[in-house]
C-alpha cells in the first residue's frame, strides 16, 4: 500500500505562482511513476505531469514552461511549481502513484487550486 498526500492548494490571481506537496508513506519502493492530475468542474481528470523513478519527465502541453515537477527521494515527496497560473489552471489536483509489478495505481484525496481573473 502507498498513501499519499497533497497540500498547497490555495487561492491565488492570475500570473501568481502556487508549489503542491505530495508526501509519499508506506511501500514507497514500489513506485515507479508519480504525478500530478487535475480536474475542474465538468471536465475528466487530465494528466499535468509526472515524473519517472530516473527523474524523466513528462508535461501536458498547456502547461509547458509554466509548470516544473520535482521529486526529493530523501523526503519521499515530490513537488509541482506553478508559475504564472490561468483561471483555466482552476482545478481539484490529484497527486498520483503507479507502482511495478504488480502494478497498482494510488491516488491522493486532492487539493483545491483556484486562479482568479
């Protein structure tokens, strides 16, 4: 079992920059692939980025340049800088973790990030 949980969700208007936490407990070994999704009000949720066990990393296009994912191992916890939001950046984002064989997927409880016109 991996447990994972966010913080750092938050109000902020446009241009402003908000990091999310997500710290990582249990059979953190296990993991092979963490990220960060997001999902607004009557969209699916949508992958943002992630981040391999070798520090590979991956962006949705909407977010390249703006968005920077990290993750520090002696922490077990990895990161998301967001920097000059948009209101369309307004989501319920979901810290996530997909293990190797077997192959589970985990899933954090969210944290709320509203960007404001």
């Amino acid at each position: 079992q991996v447990q994972l949980v966010e913080s750092g969700g938050g109000l902020v208007q446009t241009g402003g920059s908000l990091k999310l936490s997500c710290a990582a407990s249990g059979r953190i070994f296990s993991i092979n692939v963490m990220g960060w999704y997001r999902q607004a009000p009557g969209k699916q949720r949508e992958l943002v980025a992630n981040i391999n066990r070798y520090g590979v990393t991956n962006y949705a296009d909407s977010v390249k340049g703006r968005f920077t994912i990290s993750r520090d191992n002696a922490k077990n916890t990895m990161y998301l800088q967001m920097n000059s939001l948009k209101p369309e950046d307004t989501a319920v984002y979901y810290c996530h973790a997909l293990t190797g064989l077997p192959t589970y997927t985990y899933w954090g409880q969210g944290t709320q990030v509203t960007v404001s016109s």
